[in-house]
C-alpha cells in the first residue's frame, strides 16, 4: 500500500471530525446569541479631540437580535397573571388559553421566527396552532380595546429598544 494513498476510512474519519467541529461551533454560536445582555458596561472615553463620548462594551460580542420566548412569556405572564408554567403546559382553560395565545402573538409580532420555531418553544405545538393563536388574536384585538392595548404594552416593551 502506498503511503499517499487515503483510504476510505481515512475519508470518513475526516468527514466525522469536520461535523463534530461544526456541531461544537453551532453550539458556541447559539450559546452565545440566547445569551441576555447582562454584561453590558458603559465605560466613558476621550477621543483626540476632548470630545466625551459614550460607548458600549460588551463581554458577549454578539448582542441579541431577538427576545427569547421565555422573556415574552414572562412579560405576558406579569400582565395576564398566568403563570408561565401553566402557558407552556397542556392545560386548555380560558384563561391560561389567552394568556398563550397572547404570548404566541406577541412573539410572532416581535421576532422573525417561523410558526414551527414558536411551536417548539410552548412545548411542541403544531404551526397549525400557531397559527390558529395568531389569527384568533389579531381578530380580538380588531374588536377589543382592552386586548389592543395588552399586546401594544408587550410590543412596545421590546420595539423601544435603545440601540
């Protein structure tokens, strides 16, 4: 056998590695984009010309484009009183059922996530349900004020960011 020559199972053996390499960094970069912004310091500077100036340092480098869902389903849960375990559970009661679809709303106002994507995140639901949630809602708060106003607080929570 010729020292050069690359064997079947040396070609496997490098594809394996190279995917486990790419599942690691995959992790690191979601590790790091799910992270909040705990670690935000405001540090002042001088520039050249004396002029203050205020900067932004992060430990994080990567900042959040996105609220999590859970940061969604907390704010719902302060607003609705539902606790946010009783949101992601089965259960199927009027109240606990707004205060979800409101979340669901909410989150698909917010965020660019797909309806499968917020289906994961409230236990598995299917985007058909979702989607369900998301029109039942967007019809209530075409006919009530009340509900408008809700989810207007829980947007504008995460659209008045400073950035």
């Amino acid at each position: 056998m010729e020292a050069n020559k690359v064997t079947k199972f040396d070609l496997h053996r490098r594809y394996v590695e190279g995917r486990r390499r790419m599942n690691a960094n995959a992790k690191i970069v979601k590790q790091i984009i799910n992270e909040p912004e705990e670690k935000t310091k405001e540090t002042n500077f001088t520039n050249a010309a004396n002029d203050q100036k205020t900067i932004m340092i992060t430990e994080n480098c990567v900042r959040p484009l996105y609220p999590s869902a859970r940061e969604i389903i907390g704010i719902v849960s302060g607003i609705t009183g539902v606790p946010p375990h009783e949101m992601l559970s089965k259960r199927r009661t009027a109240e606990i059922i707004h205060a979800r679809h409101m979340a669901i709303y909410c989150l698909k106002q917010v965020t660019h996530f797909s309806y499968p994507q917020i289906g994961k995140a409230f236990g598995d639901l299917d985007h058909t349900t979702v989607l369900h949630a998301t029109r039942r809602m967007q019809r209530i708060i075409s006919e009530r004020k009340d509900v408008k106003e809700m989810a207007d607080s829980v947007i504008a929570e995460f659209n008045n960011d400073d950035v």
